[in-house]
C-alpha cells in the first residue's frame, strides 16, 4: 500500500492551540479522512508534565515562571515533565501504526533514530539509552520524546534541542531524572545552526524511516477550513 505523509510547518505556535488541533486532527486520521501528518514547530515557554509526573520535579518558583513567561501545562502524553521554547524544534506525528507496525516500542525506537541521523549529518554521534526513552550525547539528553497512541493513531512526538535556551530547564528535573544533564545541537557542534536546516532534515529522515512513498508539503488552511478557522491567529 502507498502511504503518504502531509507535513505541515506551524512555526512558533501556543501548547494549548497546537494540543487542540492535535486532537482535532487526530479525530479526522482515525477515521481515515486525512492521511498521515507530521507537524514541525516550536512554542513559546512551556513546561509540560505527562501522566507520569511528579509535581516536585516542577522545581521553580512563581517568579521564576513569571520572569521568564512560562506556562505549566498537565498533558496525557506518557513520562515525566519536560521544557519548550523557542529553538527547540518540537515533532508531532499523528500517523496510523495499523498501516505501519501496531507496535509502541518500534515507534518509540524510530522516533530515537530519526534524531540520531539528523545528529549523524551534523558529524554527532548520538545514541540510544538502555534505561531512558530519548536520544542523549554521551550523559546528556539532547532529545526528550513523550507519546499517546489512541486507536493506533499517534500524538505528541519529540523535542530535539537545536539552539535552546538550555538555562531554563533549571526550573524542573527534566524527565524526573536528576543526575543527568540536557544538551543541544547547537551547543555540542558550537557553531549557530538554523532551525528551519534541521527540520529539513528531520522531514527527509522520518520519510525514510517510516516508509513513506512521499511527503506532500502543505498549508495548514488546506487540510480542514472549520480546523484553520478555529485557530486562526496562531
């Protein structure tokens, strides 16, 4: 079977308009009236806490988040509390795994090697962690991944750090884990790298990775009127 894959560029767009549409968008693929989408984009300052997470590694302050205009989000992607902003190159795929592999594992695997041949163009060498989801540099993190999968359909995805404001992951215990540091592209090749390069990069390496025929570039507007109405102004 031919499988095609819409991408959609939202640049920098709120967590709770991007959440929305999640859902809406998700709705349409499970009853297979669109196909497979991928959306590519960034937030503002967030903090997100998944099913899993314990509130006390949500460890700053009222002023903290105020000074720095972060928003603290309780969502229902799996594992623990994570950072977005500006920078941060953050992935969305709602694709149907019953026409690829009904398998949570293998997608969480494929999400991690996407990231690592993104980082692989770049001459950096990243790698799995037998006892964390994620991509990491050495004992570094430099890509966190949460996912739902309802139905077999997908939501949330992954969050590469690519010129991230790496200081403002102070405010939590990424991932609940404590004894382990964050990183970012741009940090580890100390050279400036542009946002929209790695997507590029990502849209080509998530074509290969999960099989698809083709990628269909495409305008948010066109996949669904009432959808592009309800959230026009993002």
């Amino acid at each position: 079977m031919s499988r095609i894959l819409r991408y959609y560029n939202l640049d920098l767009i709120d967590y709770k308009k991007a959440w929305d549409l999640q859902y809406q968008i998700h709705s349409l693929r499970v009853n297979n009236e669109i196909e497979d989408t991928l959306f590519l984009l960034e937030h503002p300052n967030t903090y997100t806490l998944g099913k899993t997470a314990n509130i006390e590694n949500l460890i700053s302050d009222e002023n903290f988040l105020e000074k720095n205009s972060i928003s603290v989000f309780n969502i229902d992607r799996g594992g623990d509390i994570t950072y977005h902003g500006p920078g941060q190159l953050v992935g969305y795929p709602i694709i149907n795994l019953s026409d690829w592999y009904q398998d949570s594992h293998k997608y969480l695997r494929a999400l991690e090697e996407v990231i690592i041949k993104v980082c692989k163009d770049y001459g950096l060498t990243a790698e799995r962690n037998e006892n964390y989801t994620g991509v990491w540099v050495g004992d570094s993190k430099i890509a966190a991944i949460g996912i739902k999968i309802s139905r077999w359909v997908t939501m949330h995805g992954f969050a590469f750090n690519v010129t991230t404001d790496l200081s403002l992951f102070k405010g939590i215990i990424p991932c609940g884990i404590s004894d382990k540091a964050v990183t970012s592209l741009e940090k580890e090749l100390g050279v400036s790298i542009k946002v929209s390069e790695v997507k590029e990069k990502v849209i080509t390496h998530f074509q290969e990775v999960f099989n698809y025929e083709s990628i269909i570039i495409d305008e948010i507007r066109n996949l669904n009127q009432k959808i592009f109405e309800e959230i026009k102004g993002y």
